[in-house]
C-alpha cells in the first residue's frame, strides 16, 4: 500500500469516527465536558491556595485577661476561626464529634497566675485526624500560639527582672531558623495538587476513551468493516480511529497548561514550550496504553474495569502525594509503569525548578516509548478484532 492510499485510508476512518462521535453523547461528555468541569471545579475550590477560617472552639477555664488575649490572638491567624468559647470541655467535645469544630483549644485554670510565677502551667490542643489538611494547619496555629504564648510571658518575666530585650531574646529563641520554601514559597494548595490532578484525570478520561471506542467495535461487530477500511492494517486502522481522539485531548490539555499557567500564573520557569510537548506526550502514551488494555482484555467491560484500576492507582504511585523513593522497591519500578509518572518528574524538573532540559530529557523518552505498546499486542487485538465473538 502507497503512502497515498495509506493516507486516504486514515481520513476515511477518521471521518468514520468522527460521525461516531457526534452520534454517541458520551464521547463528548468524557472527552470534552468532564475535562473541563474538571478544570473548573478544582482550581475555583482551591482558589485561595489554602483552606481559611476553619473553625475552633476554645475551652477556658482560667477566664482571665491573658487567656482573653490568647484567644483574640489566635482567632487572628488566617487559618483559624474561634466559633466556640466555652468552660466546658465536654461541649467543645461533642462539637468536634458533631463536625463543627476541627480543633479544640484548652486553657486550664489558674493560667496566668502559673505563668507569671514560673509554675509551666500546660496549654492542650486537639485536632481531629480525619480531616489531615484541616488538622495540620490548625494544630500548626495552635502550635504556634502556645509557642507564641510562652515567649510573652517570658519575655514579661524577664523585664520585671530588669533584663534587656536582645538578652531576653536570646535566652527565648537562642538559635533563629530561617525557612525558605522552594518551588512553592507561598505552601499554596492548588500549585501542590491541580498540577498533577488534573493531567491525571485527563489521563484517566483517555485510558477509558480508548478503550470504549475499540471496545465498541467489538461488541457490535463493526470491528471487520473497521480494518477493511484500512486495508486489514491494524496500525492505518489505529492510526485513523484515533486521529480525532488525539486532536481533541491535545486540544483538551493545552487548555488545561493555558489554566494552570497563564489563567492562575503558576510557576513555569522553563517556559511554555517543554510542558506542552510533556503534556501532548501524555496524550500520545495513555492513549497507547489504552490500545494495550483492551488488546490484553478484548472484553469492553474487563478492558473498562482495567482502565479504570490503572488509572485510579496513577494517583497513588507517581509521587505526588506520597514519595516513590518511601516506598517499597517493587512499586519503585511500577511506577515507570504510568505515563503520568513522567509527566510528573517533567513538571516537578522544568515548571518548579526551571532546570536544564539535558537532565529531563530522559523521561520525554520515557513517554514516547509508551507507543511501542499497542505494537506488543498487535497480533493478540487484530484476532480480536476479527474473530472474538462478544458475549454479553
């Protein structure tokens, strides 16, 4: 077959697809409409970087105008919200197992009085675990606040000895850290989660894509008159069934770079054009990937479930959220495995750090060479194609 026909074979098909798109709503809802809303929900959820106003009830029991100033104090940090002040321990017990409150802040009798005559009176905190994001940043504040707290009372008592501010300074905080947060200086949320994500949603909507299309072929029966177009090769066949796939995803995932970098100005410091080949290399693996599940599973509901698994353990395994290097050897070389584990090693390398390309250039190979996949089961998908007789 000439490079002409070959050519004239692949629009045909791709037009072929075209009308199966438009005909099936659920192409469009998963190529198109879940992407985007996908875009939409999640950096307007996470629009101010971090959770603020989180609420706190406050248990004191010493009443006095230091405690008063202690609450005043903590309900001033961004992240906090004194909603409940209470003398019962058991009230701001029952709101926390309600779900009003996140924290509670106990100030025990007596306070101030201990403070001043050095008695180390002891300020108790509670955070609830089952929300780890709201549980952390509280007990940061609290944490914080108490430090803060004996700093002053230091501070008093070393002043009614006649001491000097910088000596009572450096009794108080004798060693000053001095923290600078690299890649993300601003601890913001959206930067932490929505660069990773939502390529990972993308990658998952491609995963089932690609699979329910071909799958679809075989479950109706269409799968013969689909390679006789392509004059029985299965890659002309591949080529143009997914052509409009490949434009609409490209298209899809640029949008989301335009989002992420331009809308909501994240970091990029290596400039546009390395994050655009990194994300329309994404596109090109996962979809190898999908044609690999279903020429291993020929089934379109096995190949779905295994589509669906897969692209749920991505978020798990590619390192995002928690390091591959923590965790067992075996899932280390799993998570070559996921296209979005490169992705991600590309993002963390040219976006935060703005490194050389030289030193990530290895892993734009790694997901080129997700196209070898569909290539292993070439023989295994085109029998498939021809022969398997669906069950339902």
């Amino acid at each position: 077959m000439t490079l002409q026909q070959s050519l004239h074979s692949i629009c045909n098909i791709a037009r072929r697809e075209i009308h199966r798109l438009v005909e099936r709503p659920i192409y469009i809802f998963c190529m198109l409409v879940a992407p985007v809303l996908c875009i939409i929900f999640f950096l307007s959820l996470m629009k101010d970087g971090l959770p603020t106003d989180m609420p706190v009830a406050v248990v004191d029991m010493d009443g006095s105008a230091t405690s008063r100033n202690l609450i005043r104090q903590l309900d001033a940090f961004e992240q906090t919200k004194v909603i409940v002040r209470t003398q019962s321990f058991s009230e701001a017990r029952q709101e926390m197992q309600k779900g009003r409150v996140y924290g509670i802040f106990y100030i025990p009798e007596n306070f101030s009085v201990k403070a001043t005559t050095g008695k180390q009176p002891t300020l108790s905190f509670y955070t609830n675990g089952t929300y780890l994001i709201a549980a952390s940043l509280l007990f940061r504040d609290m944490k914080t606040m108490s430090v803060l707290a004996g700093a002053s009372v230091g501070l008093q008592t070393g002043q009614a000895k006649g001491y000097t501010d910088a000596q009572i300074m450096g009794q108080l905080q004798p060693i000053v850290i001095d923290t600078h947060p690299i890649g993300n200086p601003w601890l913001n949320y959206s930067v932490y989660l929505n660069n990773t994500l939502l390529p990972g949603v993308l990658q998952l909507m491609i995963f089932l894509v690609t699979v329910f299309s071909i799958g679809m072929e075989i479950k109706h029966a269409t799968s013969r008159n689909w390679l006789e177009m392509g004059n029985g090769s299965l890659t002309i066949s591949l080529l143009g069934k997914l052509l409009p796939h490949t434009l609409i995803f490209t298209m899809v995932a640029f949008l989301c770079i335009a989002a992420l970098y331009g809308f909501n100005a994240f970091p990029l410091h290596c400039g546009w054009m390395p994050m655009l080949v990194a994300v329309f290399l994404l596109v090109l693996a996962s979809q190898a990937m999908g044609v690999f599940m279903i020429g291993i599973l020929p089934t379109l509901r096995l190949g779905l479930s295994f589509a669906s698994l897969f692209g749920m353990i991505a978020f798990s395994i590619v390192g995002f959220s928690f390091p591959v290097l923590g965790m067992d050897p075996t899932l280390q070389a799993l998570s070559n495995l996921f296209p979005l584990r490169h992705y991600f090693l590309i993002y963390v390398d040219q976006a935060l750090n703005g490194r050389a390309l030289y030193y990530t250039i290895d892993q734009y190979f790694w997901l080129a060479g997700f196209l070898i996949l569909p290539f292993l089961i070439g023989k295994n998908l085109k029998n498939a194609l021809l022969y398997f007789k669906y069950i339902p």
